[in-house]
C-alpha cells in the first residue's frame, strides 16, 4: 500500500495538471478536497477514469464508500492496492 502512494501521487499531479506540485509537496494522510489539495468533483471524475484506466479498479460514481476512498492518497493507494486488476 505504501509503495503505491508516490504511484498515486504522481498521477494525482499528471492528471490534474498540477505543475508547481511535486509528490513530496503531497500528503498522504492530507484531505484530496476542499481544504487539502482543493479538487473539486470534476476531478475526482478525472481521477476515476485514471485510476481505472492504470490500475483498472472501479469506483461507483456517487457512493458514500467512494468518497471514502478518496479521502486521502493514503486511503486511495489501500483501496487501490486491495482491488487492482493484476
């Protein structure tokens, strides 16, 4: 699971076209909205998509346990690791 949080990192900044972030500017355990990174629900779409399409998980658009999930890098990187297609 940890190891997977500079993977998410990285596509948190790629996908949200982050430029003055780095990975080590990031989180883990800080809020991906609002008053953390500041995404908004477009991208956390965005970031769905990315997620499926790299590690091929799928997320319930608009569910309590998504949002959940998307607390933070640290618990997006433990639903990943629990759910990514090998």
């Amino acid at each position: 699971m940890l190891a997977l949080e500079p993977e998410i990192k990285e596509l948190i900044i790629t996908t949200m076209s982050l430029e003055d972030i780095t990975v080590d500017d990031i989180d883990s355990e800080a809020p991906l909205f609002n008053e953390g990174l500041g995404l908004d629900s477009i991208d956390a779409l965005e970031l769905g998509l990315a997620l499926q399409k790299r590690y091929g998980v799928t997320l319930a658009a608009d569910s309590e346990e998504t949002r959940q999930h998307f607390a933070s890098v640290r618990a997006l990187s433990a639903f990943v690791a629990a759910n990514r297609k090998q």
